[in-house]
C-alpha cells in the first residue's frame, strides 16, 4: 500500500512547541490575550495581528519546526510499515510562503533525525487531495479535519485523522490517538481488501 502520512500532530507534537513560543510571542511583545489552543487560526488563538503573525513566524516557525518532539511510537510504526513493504509519502503543508524559505531541508532534516523512514517527502501541500492522487495513496493520516475530509470527499480512500486539539468537533473519520492504534487500523484495512 501507498500510505500518505502528515507531519505536524500527526508524526509530532508541533502543538506543544507553538503554543511554548506563543506565549513567549505574546509576553515579549505585551499582548494580553486568553489564550485559545484549541483554536486553528493564529489570531484566533492568540489574539494577534496579520503583521503580529508574520513577526512571530519570522522570529519563531523555524525553531518550532526543529524543536517539536515526536510521538510515542511514530518512529516504530512507520518503520514497521515500511518493513512490511509500504511505501511511505509524507505529505505536508508546509511551504515557503507561510512557513520559512528552507522548508524542506528543516523538514527533512528532522525527520531524518527522528529515524522516521519515507519513501517521498512532499512539502506545500496546500491541497493534499493533489499530492495524495499524484502519488497514488492508499490510506492517507492527518489531524488536520479540512484535508481530511478533501481526500475523503473527492479521492474516497480510507482516511485516518489523528486526534488533536484542534479536532474535536469532528467525528466522520476514524479517529486515533496513538501510533499503535494507527498501525491497527491500516492492518485492518489490508485484511479487508
């Protein structure tokens, strides 16, 4: 199988990193704002500004990319998929414009130093449905409940959402909340082809 796996709280904790730098972020610059995690949207979750959202991810993304730890159990799953003969196509949406110029070598890099095996690394992946279609995936995993539900919609392939924060509202997909239960429900999925 082709299996097309997201990168930021689905192989890692990039929540945890944002929300430390955030409120950094908003203490060196004197924003009082009741700090909303939950929230997907920037300004919503931090109360900030277009140019105070540019100032944050020139100052911070970088060291937030580099720095998010990985899930429990990513590494050996994934390497338990490859071993088994998958193919592994990471697809994030990541990009220049909105994140940093050097996207995917930070990305790269990091997964590389994670021990996350992969077949292809896709960066700016805007529309995930494109990337899942060009690379013929199979299963797709993400948390993120817009790209979720693209590829469900328009490719109709099994579509795993991992649980985060910023998800809660949905429940069309099956969901998960560990790397083994991942695992479980791509077997499941082979077993019943």
């Amino acid at each position: 199988m082709n299996i097309g796996i997201d990168i930021d709280d689905t192989i890692n904790k990039l929540s945890e990193t944002l929300l430390k730098y955030a409120l950094q972020f908003n203490k060196e610059n004197g924003i009082e704002h009741e700090i909303k995690n939950y929230e997907y949207d920037f300004h919503k979750a931090f109360g900030w500004t277009d140019e105070q959202e540019t100032a944050f991810k020139e100052k911070y993304i970088a060291k937030c990319l580099k720095e998010a730890n990985i899930k429990d159990g990513a590494r050996e799953y994934i390497h338990k998929l490859k071993e088994e003969g998958n193919k592994i196509v990471i697809i994030t949406a990541r990009n220049v414009k909105e994140t940093c110029p050097d996207v995917y070598n930070i990305s790269n890099e990091w997964l590389i130093k994670h021990g996350i095996e992969m077949d292809k690394l896709e960066v700016g992946c805007t529309q995930k449905v494109d990337k899942c279609k060009e690379n013929e995936i199979d299963v797709f995993i993400d948390d993120n409940k817009e790209h979720c539900k693209a590829v469900k919609e328009n490719l109709g392939i099994p579509v795993i959402m991992f649980d985060s924060i910023y998800n809660q509202d949905i429940d069309d997909f099956e969901r998960v909340y560990t790397w083994e239960e991942a695992y479980n429900t791509i077997k499941s999925y082979e077993n019943n082809k």
